[in-house]
C-alpha cells in the first residue's frame, strides 16, 4: 500500500483534503490525523471489518480497547446508554479537549471497539482537522495512537512515517501535537468515578466538577485483576528501544545518581542518554516545566533510539498535575525504578 501524506493547515484546514480522508474511512480504510494530545489511526468505529483492521496494522492485543471520536456531544447519546449527569457537567467544562469518559456502552457499538467490554471510552478533540474529520465522515471514529504497539506514542507525522508508512492510506500531517501525552481518562460506569488513565485534564481539575475521584490502583503501580476499561492499562506501553531507568527522590540525589549510573554504563561501553537534568552525556535532554516535558516526552524517546542509545537515565517529576500523566507513561516504559 503506498500512504500518502497531506499536510493540512491546522488553524484553517482545507475541506477538500479533509473530504479525501473522510471519504477513505467511509469506505472501510484507515487514516492518521492529528489530534491535540498525539496522531490517531483512524477507522469508523461501527465497522467491525475497518475496527479489526487498527488492531492488526498496529499489532495491538484485541482486549486493550479503543477510544470513540466524536465531533458533536449529540452522538454520545447513540453511543452510550444510562448517561449520569455528570457527564455532562465534565463536557461543559473540558470539551473539546483531552478527556475520555467512560460509559456503558450502547448495541450499535461493536464489542470489538471496545475490546469485548460493555462500556465504551469517548472524547472529543480539540483540534479543528480531527473535528473536521470527523463531522465529514459522518460516523464516530475509534482511533488509538498511530505506532507500532508498545511504542512510544507519535507527536508528529514524521513519527507516524517511521511506523506505519505503507500500512495507512493517509496520514494527514498538521504538524505538532500541543499536548504530547494522551487523554485523560475517567470512568462514569461506576457509582464512584474512577480515574484510569492521566493525562492532558489533571486529577486536581476533576476533582472541582467531580468532587470525590477514585483513582485506579494501577495508576500508583499496583497490580490488579480487575477489568481494565481504559487504553494505557494492561500493557507495557510507550517504550523506546532504549531500556529507561526512572530515578525519583529529592533532586541533588537524584543528580548524584544520575552521575554514578553514567559512569557505571559508561565503563561497560554502553550508549548513555539522559533526560530531565544538565549532565553531559551522548544525549541530554532537558526541559523547564511539565508542560514541555509533556510535549516532547515521546518525541525525546525517538531521538534517544535514531542517535542509538543504549540506556535512558530519566528524572522523576512531581506527581501532582500533569506530572500525574508525566510520571504514569515513564512508569509504562521504563524496565528499572530507582527510589533515592
């Protein structure tokens, strides 16, 4: 399959472009398009034939379900039934824009979008090519991220190439990803929402609409049998080829750490990169606050593996506000935690 790239205009995207993708997932097919968190691969979500064809371009596992895509808060009642208001009240407040709810789903929905379960994952993006997208195909559409699975989530369409180049029909390239990790995700399916996956929308965020939150015990790192109704659950996710030791604790000793772990790989011939602190090494990447960390965190993952890095020495950040869905995808990805 040869996959055509078209770079579209994010602030005023061209329609007749927009059209040729959405003509594409009405036929059956699949496309990238951007969205404000990270670059989606897209299929209408209530064909099963197009659906399956997500998991095995990705090689996704068929029980990690995906998130539905809507342009127009009228389609959550086709979707979902027995919707508690407060669903709503987080709608008014954060859509669009990065967070996923979480409801029972209705019959038109395949069980195969959701990775057999009987709930369905919803959100509506802030980003005028997805909505266009969407609204033009006339249908909801199910689109995780558009990598290999497993690995680090694409920020930009250079990244979705690098993956997925003759897989897809388009990849639909409007530059940059805003936020650079994916959405937030809550469950309304339960009497207590629950929290499943940070992201983009914090937890402190919420809980002003929400009040009470639970938040899923694998999110701290704990292992549960219980159902996982959110992507970024049950799988070792975002990983670069690079193996990532995560090292948290107050920031000299962190430092120190750091130093001592360089030196340590560094003698045994090992490629050393370094993200989160100024230490010279191979690579180093630094960044300023959790906004750009976000941002380029999965960027920084790929450049680690083009410049052939071995081991990935990463700072710990706060795990308050963004740094809740900051630290959730360095928990994912990395192979060794140190606490200091």
């Amino acid at each position: 399959m040869q996959t055509r790239i078209i770079k579209v205009n994010s602030k005023n995207p061209n329609l007749s472009q927009i059209k040729q993708a959405a003509k594409t997932i009405r036929s059956g097919g699949l496309i990238v398009f951007p969205t404000e968190t990270v670059y989606g691969i897209g299929a209408n979500a209530l064909d099963s034939k197009a659906v399956k064809k997500i998991f095995d371009t990705k090689g996704r596992p068929a029980d990690n379900p995906l998130i539905v895509h809507i342009s127009d808060v009228a389609d959550l009642g086709i979707l979902a039934d027995n919707i508690p208001k407060i669903a709503f009240d987080l709608i008014g407040k954060f859509w669009p824009g990065p967070l996923t709810i979480v409801l029972k789903k209705s019959r038109i929905v395949p069980k195969i979008t959701t990775g057999g379960l009987d709930t369905v994952a919803i959100r509506m993006p802030k980003n005028k090519i997805a909505l266009e997208l969407i609204s033009h195909c006339g249908t909801p559409i199910a689109a995780p991220s558009a990598n290999v699975a497993g690995r680090p989530s694409p920020t930009r369409a250079q990244h979705v190439i690098d993956d997925l180049s003759g897989k897809v029909g388009i990849i639909l390239d409007g530059g940059p990803a805003r936020i650079g990790i994916e959405s937030t995700v809550i469950d309304l399916s339960t009497k207590t929402p629950m929290l499943l996956r940070p992201g983009g929308i914090t937890l402190e965020q919420l809980q002003k609409v929400l009040g009470k939150i639970a938040i899923h015990p694998i999110i701290h790192g704990r292992k549960t049998k219980t159902i996982h109704r959110s992507p970024g659950m049950k799988y070792r996710h975002y990983s670069p080829m690079a193996k990532i030791i995560l090292i948290e604790g107050p920031k000299l000793k962190v430092s120190k750490k750091i130093s001592q772990l360089l030196q340590l790989y560094k003698r045994q011939g090992l490629r050393v990169g370094i993200l989160g602190t100024n230490i010279k090494s191979d690579m180093t990447i630094t960044q300023k606050n959790q906004e750009q960390i976000a941002a380029n965190l999965f960027r920084s993952f790929r450049e680690f593996d083009a410049k052939k890095i071995d081991i990935i020495l990463a700072q710990g950040t706060s795990r308050k506000g963004l740094g809740m869905g900051i630290m959730n995808r360095l928990d994912k990805a990395a192979y060794r935690k140190i606490n200091v």
